[in-house]
C-alpha cells in the first residue's frame, strides 16, 4: 500500500536520485518507493543533477507505492502551485487554458499489445516504417513515434529537417571549381581504409603509414601476411607494428579484464554486502600481482624514477661552464659576423651553446639597447627550460631581464631584454607589429625541425629586415640543415659553423631488417651492457608507449641476469618524453653513479633539442612518430615512419660527443640509402593550413596561393584551407578578410575553436563557452586508476549531461570552482587538479585576451555573459564552429541500438561514439558534432555533443541547406536497402527491408 500521508495532487519536496534519458527518479523522504518525473513533466529552463532539491507535485499514486510526478506549474522557490494551475480533488488537474487532464494518467499513447516486442523492434528497424511505441511492463520509451491524433505538441512530431549539402563555390575560388569539385567527389566516393590516407605532402612513406593508429599499430590487420625476414623494407615493419608492443598490451588488458571479471563476481555474489570477504579479494588481486619477480622488480623501478638522484649536475661554476663551451671559442668572429650581415646562419653541434650563450653574447654587445633580443624553440619545453637556464646564468629571476612566452603562459615584463617563445607565439606577434618593431635581434632556433610557424617566419622575416633597413637582424641556427639552400633563400647570405667536440662513431648495420625493432632494441641494450666497455646508452623510440614498455622489459629481463650473476654493474634505465615532469626529466642530465651504466630512452627530442653527457652507445632503431594531417577526415594523426638520412646521422652524432662511440643502427645499409629520404619533410606539408592562412590574411597578405614559402605546399591543401575559412565566415565571397575572420585570428586556438567564442557573444553565453574551450586545451581531466576503475567510473556519470560531453566538462569545471578549487574535491571525483588548474589559466588567459581585443578593435564589445541554465545555447554556438565536424546516426537496430554507427555528414565517414562519452549508448542521440576523431581500433568522436538538424541549416547555411520537397537528403542518398530475415519463416521468405548505410 502506498504511504498514507502522500496524496494525488500534493507538492511535495524531494531530491534528484538518478537522471535517465526519459526523466528523472524524485526521492520523497518519508515514502518508500522513488517516484517518476517524466521527461515531458520536466521545466526547461531547469537543468537536474543527481542531489538537486526539488518541489514536485504528485500526479499518480499506485496501490503499491509508485509514484508519477510533475514539475509542471510548481515553483521550485516557493513549493506552490503558480496561478493559473490547480488540481481538483478527483485527480483532475486543470492548466492555465482550462483544459482537463487526467492527473497521473499516460501521455495519450495507445498502448499495443498485438505483438510482441521482438516484432515491434523488428517492424521499429525497418526502413520507411513509422516507428511504434514499445510498451515493456510499465516502462514508455519516450523516443519513440506515435500517431498525430495521440498528441500533437510531442516533440516527435515536429517537422522532420531533411539536411542537404550546398554545392555553391565563392567567388575567389572558382577559377580551382573543377579542382575543388574533385577532390569532394573523391573523398565522398572513397570508403574504408583508402580513405585514411595521409594528406598529399610528396612523401610516398607517409602514404603507406596510413594505416597506422595513435600507437604506431596497424588497424584491422591481424590477418596480414607475414613479413619476410629478408626482404621487410621500413615502411611495411612501420605499419606492422611491433609484436612486443601488442603482447604487452594483450597481457595488460588481460589481466585487466580477470580484475574486473572477479570483482563483478564479487558484487553479484551472497557476499556483496560482506566487507570482509571483498577486502579478502582485494588483498588476493594485490598478492597475485606482488608475487611476479618480473612486476616486483618494475614497481622498483618506477619507484627509484621517482625518488632517487644520481648525483650533481656539475661542479664548475657558472662562468666555468659557460667558457667550457664550444660556441665561446668562436664568440668574437660571430660578433663580427653578425655585425656585418643583417641575415646570418649558424650551425654548429647540439650541446655547443647556441641557444643559451649567443643571445647573452648579442646582450653584452649592445644589442639590448635597441630593443629585444628574441629567440624561438619549436616546443614549450624547450622554450620554458632555455629561459630558466639563462635567467640562472644571468642571475635573475624568470620574468625580469630573462622570460618566456608560449601559449597560454606569459613570463615577460617591462624590463625583458632576452626573450624565448615558441615560434607560433612570434607569429602572432605579427598580427599586432607587422614590423616587429620592439625587436633589435630575433633568432630562429632549431630551424632544421621545419614546423610551420617556423617557415611562415622564414617568409616573413625576410620582408621585415629587408624594410628595416639594418635596424633588425635574423639569425637562422641549427644543428644540422641544408645550409646551402637556407643561404640561397636569405639572400646568399653567409654560413656561420660552430666547431664543436666531435669524435668518431663506429656505425653498425644489420645484416637483415629487424621485423620487431622494439624487441631488437631490448636485446641491443641488453647485450651492450653485458659486453661492452663502460659508457651510456641512448636509446631513440617513437613515443610514451613504447618507452615506457621498453623500460619495464629491460628492467624485468636485467633483474633475471641479476639472480644469476650477482656481480653484474647496475643498468640505470631512464626514460625521457615531452609530457613527463621536468624534475624527472633532469634525472637524465646526471652524472652516472660509479660502478653504474646509465640507458637514456627518448623520444626524437634528444636528437637536437638536448645534450646528454657521457652517451658512448646509441641504439638507433630507424622509426619516428610524426604527426600528419588527413583533410578526409579533418584530423590530426600521429604515424610511424622511417627517419631521414639527416636525422639517423644527427642520432649518431650523439655517440661522439664525450668520446669515440658506437651506434647500432637496427636497419641494413641498404634500407638508410635507398629507403630513407634525404631530409625530414617539413611540417607544412603535412598540416592543416587553415590557422596559418587565416594569420597570413589577418597580416594583410591577400593572395596566400602566391607567397612566397620556403617549400611550397600542395595545392589542394590550400585550397582545401581557404575553402574552410570561407565556410567558418572567416572570408567572403572575395576572399577578403571578413569582420569575424579578423577576430579570430586574435585568438590562440584553431579556427573552429575561436569562431565558437566568438559567436557564443551572440548566443549570450560566452562565460560557459570560454571554459568549455578551455576544458578542451588541456589533457583528459578524468583518470581511471586500476584498482578503482568501477568506483570512477560511477563518480563519473555523476558529472554527466545527456545533452554530450562539452556540456559535461562545463559541469565539471562549475562543481569544481564550486568547491573553491580544492584538492580533496579532485581526488574524491577521480579529477586531474594539473588539468583542472591548468584549465583555469587558460580561462584567465582567453579573457585577458578577450580585453585586449575589446579595446583595440572599435565597435566590438566582447563582454563576458552567461546564458544561467539556457545551456542550450552553448550547444547552437558549438555548431556554429564545429558544424563541419557533424555525423548522423547511420543505422537503427533499435531503441538502444549499441552499435552507434554514425556517418558524418561531409564526406561519409564512419564513426563511433567514444565509450567514455556521457552519449554512449543513450537512445535518441541522431545528429550529433564532435571536437576531434580519435583513431584506435575505430574512428572515435571525441568530445560529442547532442544537436538539433535545424540548427545546421540555421547556423551553418553555406554548408547545409534545408533538402528541397521531393530531393533526397545526404542521409538518404548514401542508403542501401538490405533485407531483414524472418527468424519464424522455415521456407527463408524476405518480408522486410531496412536501411543501411
């Protein structure tokens, strides 16, 4: 019996239990049963989350104990009923037009009992076949379709949006129309793996690594031919992958799942509510993990990485370590040359004191006098490490007469006279000083790295002395280029060598290719630390991955020879990658321990951007991880691929710096002289071009398919550039920079990125949009550690909104401020506080900018508004950015169809719904947009967000239009019709059909 003291027609105060698709379960204290409140009883401008207080008013009351609630017409202040709505006392409830409803009654569906569900679901995935409601026990799947006489203000029943593709070409662009046209109908025509081919960049090894995952594995592979051990050239083992590497992940992941496996068995289990038989399963997991040798000496490992030192970095002094350096035998003559040239190229060794010393020397010089002196690093890392080293050889603190500044983080003040910054810092610089005027000297370090802010200052730069007229100077450095043809492009300028320590290298190749260079790599290091004389091992692989598993094998395999041969000298292994900590990056620059070898195991950073003393062993396994952008797919990929010749001569030149030394090159002669290209492709080739072409325009150079770069892109890439840019507002009909294209490119965030905040001003919500974006530029803020994997997965769901993720990592962002930023609140919700912090600057930093903006540009004020609860706001102005990134659900099982193909919308791609998405296997989810596409076993949408059709029409009118009567939409086009099979028919008779996509 229900709870006599709750009535039908009563307002009572309850609080949120669980948020569902199709409503929300009220828990009412007192009562005994949770109660409903359906979806379409639900107050719009309210957004519920699980603990929310919340006044209902009970519109059923079964015999047993259920309830059905509304939100309708109850103030959520207050308790009571608003005018206009009443409840008469037979249950009759009486809204503010007059007319009666049955209170507690069903929505006006017809129930239909003449099939069974299976039928029903059947009948639901046939293509063409109005969609009936299925009724399980007392359960409405509200997304179903219902007859129009039922109800007409369902939400199902509004007009269904039928989206086309234009076909308009701008103006500036029609002289390409058939080039463009093209390459649409090709990338439209082109399905499965073809169609992840890399973008067009004149390197036929980065056509054949299209097949190649975040990982460096092949996809969809397993079935490949073996390779032959003879004959394997370097892109075919590239794309193979390492066999170590799939091994270690299948073992993890194994284990994984017997964890996972035995704690679902516990939960299901007599004992689920014993604590002490789970606390019994916990300690049998940790037991039978702490009783491998293998993982006893891995956890050592990784614990000594974090806590031990190896020693002091040097015991000269300052200025001991400054005259120890190759660059300050020469510092004279490069004064002089300097002096007399307005463009200058060095080259000289890594390690010979390039980047720290020659900006201290033009200092002293009197350079400082004139204005900055300026200096570039490809990677933040560098740039922060520099500026910290040479504000301690200057004896200052970071931001006085030594900073930085990258993206986001700004260590610079009045009194800044020596300056390290990435290169797209300086570009943007641009933007606001086309004559880079507060500048007397500006140094173009590692140059041969070719990044793309990198050449578009090559260009650039070149204008800018030639009209300063000797009142700036560029220097170009490097420690290994093509210095003949950067002196032809800086006016046959003169090319200044630094003579560094350099000594001998014995090079060894191997006889045959190495089908698993991780595995080779493993044994070299093994049988060089056996075997060899003493001095350090460097070790150069492609990413985090693959380092961290070769550390953990190198250490499991040393800790067996160890039992056997107790006498054996201690191998210190090392790793070193962009993102790991920069305390524990230093570890690597530390005198080996006596009696010890130390192995360095890095990724391509050690090449040029550090110098490691003591390194008289290299390992050079022939593979580098680059990232290479597919127009297809609008996505940026990382792939293996061979190195180049340059670069596997700059991996062995690390073997000579302390002394003679070896480099074991994991690859035959054959393969380095015939396989490898001559020099790194630069990364303009195989990038997005539309960021750098929309700076270009924003620096008042109109026709960008004219200027002059060092290596001229492809084409189509261009065109492929513009053409977005046109579509995103940022260029009009003339290819002329637009209004909205001049602000976006003030923002440091990629195109779609800033023509969201932007247009979020309009959709007066641009205070929720600037934490969203900055949610989106910092790594993943949730973290699943292994032991707790279920407990945060469910604090998880807690912060999740059914509406998609950006709206998620908005509510994690509010709860956290909410809680004053804390800590403990991070750890207890399984959050990264680095991220979150991180986060929080970026925030800070975009409304900085923002201000900067808002007063030098007249007419625009970019005022910061919040839309409170209207969050649907936040989503129009996503898709006014991310419209291009848009997918449409492609085939319907039924009403929690789990496979959740989807297809996007430009150009017929595939694509899956991420299982960390708070969309993942939620019913009702058709349209959706999408950040990025994440390549692992699928092609993932990360970060994907519920929208509205019309709104692409709406918001997006150069791409989508409205499919005019009797035109079939994208959707429909793309559809094959197959026949579904009757399970009851013996005589395997066909009698529906389906769409399929």
């Amino acid at each position: 019996m229900s709870n006599l003291s709750i009535k039908e027609g009563q307002i009572v105060k309850g609080f949120v239990k669980a948020v569902k698709p199709f409503g929300v379960f009220i828990s009412v204290p007192g009562h005994s049963k949770d109660g409903l409140c359906h979806a379409s009883e639900i107050d719009d401008s309210v957004n519920l989350q699980r603990g929310d207080d919340i006044f209902v008013q009970v519109t059923r009351l079964s015999d047993d104990g259920k309830m059905s609630l509304s939100m309708n017409g109850v103030d959520q202040k207050t308790g009571v009923l608003k005018a206009g709505n009443r409840v008469s006392s037979n249950g009759t409830g009486v809204n503010s037009l007059g007319n009666d409803f049955q209170a507690g009654s069903h929505t006006g569906f017809k129930r239909r009992n003449d099939m069974d569900v299976w039928e029903r679901t059947q009948i639901n995935s046939a293509y063409g076949a109005k969609k009936q409601r299925i009724i399980r026990e007392e359960v409405d799947d509200p997304y179903a379709e219902v007859d129009e006489e039922e109800d007409n203000n369902l939400e199902g029943n509004e007009e269904e949006i039928e989206v086309q593709l234009n076909t308009n070409i701008p103006t500036f662009l029609e002289s390409y129309k058939d080039k463009l046209t093209k390459s649409t109908a090709n990338n439209r025509n082109r399905r499965g793996p073809q169609r992840m081919g890399m973008a067009n960049n004149g390197n036929s090894q980065m056509r054949n690594s299209n097949l190649n995952n975040t990982n460096g594995n092949n996809i969809g592979n397993n079935n490949a031919r073996p390779l032959n051990p003879k004959t394997a050239s370097l892109n075919n083992i590239a794309n193979n992958g390492s066999q170590l590497m799939k091994d270690a992940k299948a073992k993890k992941l194994e284990k994984r799942l017997n964890e996972e496996k035995k704690r679902r068995e516990m939960h299901k289990s007599k004992y689920v509510d014993d604590p002490l038989m789970h606390q019994k399963i916990e300690k049998q997991l940790k037991e039978e993990e702490l009783e491998q040798i293998e993982i006893n000496a891995v956890t050592e490992w990784k614990r000594q990485a974090r806590t031990e030192s190896y020693g002091i970095k040097s015991k000269l002094s300052m200025q001991e370590q400054r005259e120890s350096l190759p660059v300050f035998q020469s510092r004279e003559e490069l004064l002089k040359a300097v002096r007399d040239n307005d463009f200058i190229v060095i080259v000289g060794e890594t390690g010979s004191g390039k980047t720290t010393q020659i900006t201290q020397y033009l200092a002293e010089d009197g350079y400082i006098n004139d204005g900055i002196i300026a200096c570039t690093q490809p990677r933040r890392v560098a740039a922060i490490s520099v500026a910290k080293r040479v504000a301690e050889e200057v004896n200052c603190k970071v931001g006085e007469e030594v900073g930085y500044t990258i993206r986001f983080e700004d260590y610079t003040g009045p009194s800044t006279k020596i300056k390290y910054m990435t290169d797209g810092m300086l570009e943007r610089e641009a933007l606001v000083d086309p004559l880079m005027s507060k500048y007397s000297v500006i140094m173009l370090d590692e140059a041969h790295e070719r990044t793309v802010a990198t050449d578009i200052l090559f260009a650039l730069l070149r204008n800018v002395v030639k009209k300063r007229k000797g009142t700036l100077k560029l220097i170009v450095t490097s420690a290994t280029l093509d210095s003949i043809k950067f002196s032809q492009y800086f006016n046959d300028c003169p090319v200044f060598h630094i003579k560094g320590r350099t000594f001998p290298v014995k090079i060894y190749y191997t006889k045959n290719p190495e089908l698993d260079y991780i595995e080779a790599t493993i044994d070299t290091v093994i049988d060089i630390h056996t075997n060899n004389a003493q001095g350090d091992i460097l070790v150069f692989l492609t990413g985090r991955e693959e380092i961290e598993t070769c550390c953990e094998a190198i250490v499991q395999k040393m800790s067996v020879l160890y039992k056997s041969d107790p006498s054996m000298s201690e191998l210190v292994v090392l790793p070193i990658y962009s993102a790991m900590p920069s305390e524990i990056q230093s570890r690597i620059f530390e005198p080996t321990p006596k009696g010890k070898r130390k192995v360095v195991i890095a990724t391509n950073i050690a090449e040029t951007s550090i110098t490691i003393d003591g390194i008289l062993y290299v390992v050079d396994p022939g593979f580098v991880k680059v990232n290479a952008y597919d127009p297809k797919r609008s996505m940026d990929t990382l792939v293996v691929q061979p190195i180049s010749r340059a670069q596997a001569d700059q991996r062995s030149g690390r073997a000579g710096r302390t002394g003679p030394g070896i480099c074991y090159r994991l690859y035959t002669k054959n393969a380095y002289l015939k396989e490898m290209p001559a020099n790194t492709t630069p990364e303009i080739l195989r990038k997005n071009l539309s960021h750098t072409i929309l700076m270009l325009k924003a620096m008042g150079i109109e026709d960008v398919m004219e200027f002059r770069f060092m290596d001229r892109p492809k084409e189509e890439s261009m065109l492929k550039a513009l053409e977005e840019l046109y579509i995103l507002e940022a260029l009009d009909e003339e290819g002329k920079l637009t209004e909205t294209g001049r602000y976006m490119a003030y923002f440091a965030v990629e195109p779609m990125l800033s023509k969201t905040l932007i247009k979020s001003f309009e959709f007066g919500c641009s205070y929720e949009v600037i934490e969203v974006i900055a949610m989106l530029t910092v790594p993943d803020v949730f973290y699943r550690p292994r032991e707790k994997r279920e407990l945060a997965d469910k604090m998880k769901r807690r912060f999740d909104n059914y509406s998609g993720d950006h709206l998620t990592l908005l509510n994690v962002y509010r709860k956290w401020e909410a809680s004053g930023f804390s800590k403990d609140w991070c750890t207890d919700n399984f959050i990264h506080e680095k991220s979150m912090k991180k986060a929080r600057d970026v925030k800070n930093q975009l409304i900085r900018l923002m201000e900067i903006v808002d007063k030098k540009e007249s007419g625009i004020q970019l005022s910061l508004v919040s839309c409170k609860n209207k969050l649907e706001q936040v989503q129009k102005a996503f898709v006014s950015g991310f419209f291009k990134n848009c997918a449409k659900r492609s085939s319907n099982h039924g009403h929690t169809d789990e496979d959740g193909v989807f297809r996007t919308l430009a150009d017929n791609l595939a694509v899956y719904i991420h299982p960390s998405s708070s969309l993942f296997k939620i019913p009702g989810v058709d349209y959706v947009i999408y950040h990025t596409l994440v390549l692992t076993n699928k092609e993932y949408m990360h970060c994907t967000t519920k929208i509205d059709p019309a709104w692409l029409v709406q918001y997006a009118s150069k791409v989508f239009r409205k499919a005019n009567e009797g035109e079939l939409s994208i959707h429909k086009k793309r559809e094959r019709i197959q026949p579904l099979y009757d399970r009851f028919d013996q005589n395997e008779r066909w009698r529906l059909s389906r769409g399929r996509r």
